[in-house]
C-alpha cells in the first residue's frame, strides 16, 4: 500500500528486496513481481551491494543490520522502504530504535523514505486491523468496507 502511494504505478520498477527471509524478503519480492516489477533479491553476500542498490527504483531494506545502507547507495528519487528494526545503545543506556537504512544520508537523496520507528510498523498494524474487519465482516455477512487493498 505504501508503495502504491508513493511510487504510483509500480509496472516495469526495477525492484530490490535486500533480505532474502521467509517472513519478510520472499514474499516481498512475491508482491512486487505481482505488481509486475523487475525484482532482484539481495544479501549480504551479493556482489557489489551498493551498485545492485544503486540500480533499484524501489529499495526494500529487509536485513537485521543497522544503517546497513548508506545514502550513497539510494539512487536519486528511489522509493526507499526500511522493514529494519534494530536496537542501537545510546550514552542514556537505554537505546534507539533504527532501521537498515541510514535515515540521515538517504533522506537527502530518496524521493520517499519510510522512518524507523514510525513507518512500516503502523502501517502493518492498520492493515491488520483492516483484515480483521474484512473478515468479520465477511463471515456475518455484512458489507466489506470499501477502503485499502481488502476491499479488492
């Protein structure tokens, strides 16, 4: 959904998922190729990382590694979508959350960027919700809401 909205139409993207997890690389690159993108799957064992990066118009960051990716890998305009979550110390000794990407350096640069905290881990939580209701609804037989991709 978030793709939709800020990449628009995603037919013919050249689409880089970088993590290759069952929960969340895979089946994110299923979705993108069902958007018909060009989708290349990426790791920390691929070769030149930053150039496969570099290429993507759409860059989802799925790998466990904090600002893993610099802004120096974002090509210009890319949409920019960070799944990481990671737990990095601060002098408070409490910790920070943040993503795989380095916000600061790819901001300047992405066209559109999730941040972390406060991107995908809300829009998760609405679309849960959504679903949740799609399917109560469904099974009392009353009307789907007509909002989001489960009304489809």
């Amino acid at each position: 959904m978030m793709l939709k909205h800020f990449a628009g139409e995603l037919a013919g993207q050249r689409a880089l998922v970088l993590g290759r997890s069952n929960i969340v690389g895979k089946p994110m690159a299923a979705l993108l190729l069902r958007e018909h993108c060009t989708v290349t799957i990426a790791h920390s064992r691929t070769r030149d990382l930053a150039e496969e990066c570099r290429r993507a118009d759409v860059l989802v960051a799925a790998t466990g590694r904090a600002h893993m990716v610099k802004g120096d890998w974002i090509r210009p305009g890319a949409t920019v979508i960070d799944v990481g979550i990671n737990r990095i110390p601060t002098p408070d000794g409490k910790g920070r959350l943040v993503g795989d990407v380095d916000f600061d350096s790819a901001v300047a640069v992405a066209g559109a960027i999730t941040p972390v905290p406060g991107g995908v881990g809300p829009m998760t939580i609405a679309c849960l919700l959504l679903n949740t209701l799609t399917a109560t609804c469904r099974q009392h037989g009353l009307p789907v809401p007509e909002v989001g991709p489960a009304a489809e």
